[in-house]
C-alpha cells in the first residue's frame, strides 16, 4: 500500500524509526508504558535478538505477547533498559492492529544491531 493510498483511506503512516526512538527513551525511565503495537514489535524483536531466543511467529498481537512473556519467564534482565521493556511489554493491552508496520517493526527489533543507541 502506497503511502498517497493510505492517505486516502483515511490511515496514517507511522515511521518506524520514530517507534524505535520511543522505545529507546522510554526504556530509560520506570515509569514508561507502551502505547501501541507498533512499539510492542519492535521490543518483542528486540527482546528476542538480546536474548537469542527463537521468535515466534508474528500470527496477532495478543499471541505475539503472550509467546514472548512466556520465552521471557525464566530470563534475567541485563540491565534496567530490558527490566523497563519487559514490564511494558508484561502490562501492555494490545489491539488488533496488525499491518505491515508492525510486522517491519518487529523484523527491525530482530535484525537490531545497535540497541539503546539513539
């Protein structure tokens, strides 16, 4: 879809790197929490490439939280940055929203090669 496209439908176009920007500045502060499924990917990808667990596939937002709290269960964050993500993550409420953007969101999390840098 063409951004003139979703122009017309009424949509919005999200920049993904303004996603991973919220992301990397909330997860200097305890008190953040995540405002949409756009940043929920992108920390779910990013979560899984600090950890180096396997992702789950991307089949709906509700799922893809869910498989990630469980991968999470047993792992020990490395610093406050990841203990701030993974409580947004854990009290996110997640919607239905599952477009491109999401998905190229949680693809940048999982290919990440500089997290925390602005």
């Amino acid at each position: 879809m063409s951004f003139d496209s979703r122009i017309r439908k009424g949509g919005y176009l999200m920049v993904p790197s303004l996603a991973r920007m919220s992301v990397i500045i909330k997860s200097q502060h305890e008190t953040s929490v995540m405002t949409g499924n756009y940043e929920m990917a992108y920390i779910c990808g990013l979560l899984c490439r600090l950890t180096g667990t396997v992702p789950p596939s991307l089949e709906t937002p509700v799922q893809l939280q869910e498989d990630m709290m469980k991968l999470l269960e047993n792992y020990s964050p490395e610093d406050d940055r990841e203990k701030v993500v993974i409580k947004m993550l854990k009290f996110y409420k997640p919607d239905g929203l599952l477009d491109d953007q999401v998905r190229e969101l949680y693809r940048m999390g999982l290919e990440e090669k500089t997290p925390w840098k602005r």
